[in-house]
C-alpha cells in the first residue's frame, strides 16, 4: 500500500475522506494540503506526511492510482500552478 495511503489509514481517516483528499490534490493541491493539515493528525504524523508528499511526488500518482482517479487533473494543476 501506498506509505501516504497507509498513515491516512492507520490514523483513523476514513476510505471516503481519503478519496476527497486525492480529488482535491488533482485540481487544487494547495488546498489539499490544507485539509490534509486540519485531519487533526499528530504533528510528527503531519510532517512525515508532508515530507512525504514533498520530496516523492511519484507517491502522489500512486496513491491516486491506487484510488482509481485521474492523475491528468494532477498534471493540469501541476501546469496551472506553474504560470
């Protein structure tokens, strides 16, 4: 299982909030990560997410594989926030 997947999981989010995360991720990263820091994890939790998310964005891709979305809406955001 993805290692993003799996500390959502093991914290006690839900498959659903998962799934909105990772929809959000694909159109509004910035957002995302937002959310992903109000899921009331724990601080250290947090930031190995974070760090997670930062420095391996193929983790990203399959997680949202994994989920069953679209990654080319990650594309599209990746490319908006670039302009």
């Amino acid at each position: 299982m993805n290692p993003i997947l799996a500390l959502l999981k093991e914290n006690n989010i839900e498959d659903a909030q998962i799934r909105e995360i990772f929809q959000e991720l694909t159109t509004n990263p910035l957002a995302a990560m937002a959310t992903i820091s109000q899921l009331g994890l724990p601080q250290e939790k947090l930031q190995i997410l974070m760090a997670q998310v930062m420095q391996n964005p193929a983790l990203i891709k399959d997680a949202v594989d994994e989920l069953g979305l679209d990654y080319s809406k990650v594309e599209e955001a990746k490319e908006k926030l670039q302009k």
